[in-house]
C-alpha cells in the first residue's frame, strides 16, 4: 500500500509541474514566428541573441514568484576576483535581463518605474529617453557607475513593463568595449519578442 501511495503522489507532483509552463506562442506580438532556437524567459518574452553578443546564463529558478532572469556577454573573458574574494568571469560587456510577474498592469509599471529610481540612485545618469524597440516601449537611461570597486565603468538601462510583466534590461561596459553603449542596447531590445 505504501508503495502504491507514493507511486501515485509522485505521478500527481509529475503531472502538476509538468502543467506549471505556458506552451510557447506560435507567434510573437510583432508577428515574426516563435523561435525554438531564441533565449525565452517563461514564455512571456524570447531574444533572439544578436551578433557580438552570446548567451551566458538562463535561470528560471524564481519563476514560482514570476521571475526570470538571462544575461549575455560580448568578448573574451578573462578571470577576476570581486570584492568578496570570489572569482569570476569578466567580459567587455554584459546585458542582463530581468522579467517580474505581477497580478496588474499597474503593478509591472510601478515596479518598472521602482527600478528606475533605483538606478538614478546608484548610477551618475548622464540622460534619459523614451525609446521604442520591436513595437515596445522603455525608458533608457545612460551612466556612468560610481562604485569604485565595479569592474564597469559606464552603461546603459532600459525599463518598462509589457502586459503584467516589469522588464530591466542592463548594459555594462568595461573601458575596453568597442562598441556604443546606447546603440548595443537598442540593438539588443529590437532583438527582443514578446508573446501575444
């Protein structure tokens, strides 16, 4: 009996997770047929990794709470111990995207609008725009860090919300990247779908 027990409570657990995932849209908000082969953060929004940059990091490991979380870097890495002591991987660049899931449109914007403010907190800002990637529209920031123990020196941030969903998208540039930070950002946010 008690085999039998939890034979079935394993197969309930089995079948409960498997219908915690949104099947991916057959198309994105901008029309383009979803991509199996795009960064997708639980199904709400995907990237289509654009040239100079490579997909490091995909974690849906808060998704139970709504969140999702890729990073992606542009040039070699070269070996670095932070401030904690711990070694890392340290790249010309790297972009960060962070998507929060909310029970409201209102609340995804409020959240946006939060880390806004929190960046203009921790960064010196240098500008700020309204943009519009791919049919969405962020606030885009541009900065430079002030912490002297960063190992970035300057970058570029957009926010937003789309649907119920607060965005973050983070650039960081060490002095070493070639490229313009406000022009990798854009590229990278037009490179990004969204499910309908």
């Amino acid at each position: 009996m008690k085999k039998m027990s939890w034979s079935v409570l394993c197969l309930c657990a089995l079948l409960l997770l498997s219908g915690c995932g949104r099947a991916a849209p057959p198309k994105a908000a901008d029309g383009t047929d979803w991509s199996g082969d795009w960064v997708t953060l639980g199904n709400v929004i995907a990237v289509d990794t654009p040239e100079g940059l490579t997909a490091r990091e995909n974690s849906d490991v808060l998704s139970a709470k709504g969140m999702y979380y890729a990073a992606w870097s542009a040039g070699e890495a070269v070996p670095y111990v932070n401030e904690d002591g711990t070694d890392a991987q340290l790249y010309d660049a790297q972009v960060y995207l962070l998507a929060a899931g909310h029970d409201s449109t209102q609340k995804a914007e409020e959240r946006a609008a939060e880390w806004l403010n929190m960046a203009y907190e921790q960064y010196a800002v240098d500008a700020e725009a309204v943009e519009t990637c791919n049919g969405q529209e962020f606030t885009v920031i541009i900065y430079t860090y002030t912490s002297e123990t960063n190992p970035y020196t300057y970058g570029a941030s957009a926010f937003g919300a789309y649907g119920n969903y607060a965005l973050s998208v983070e650039l960081s540039c060490r002095e070493s990247f070639e490229g313009d930070a406000l022009d990798t950002l854009k590229d990278f946010l037009e490179h990004c779908h969204y499910a309908t």
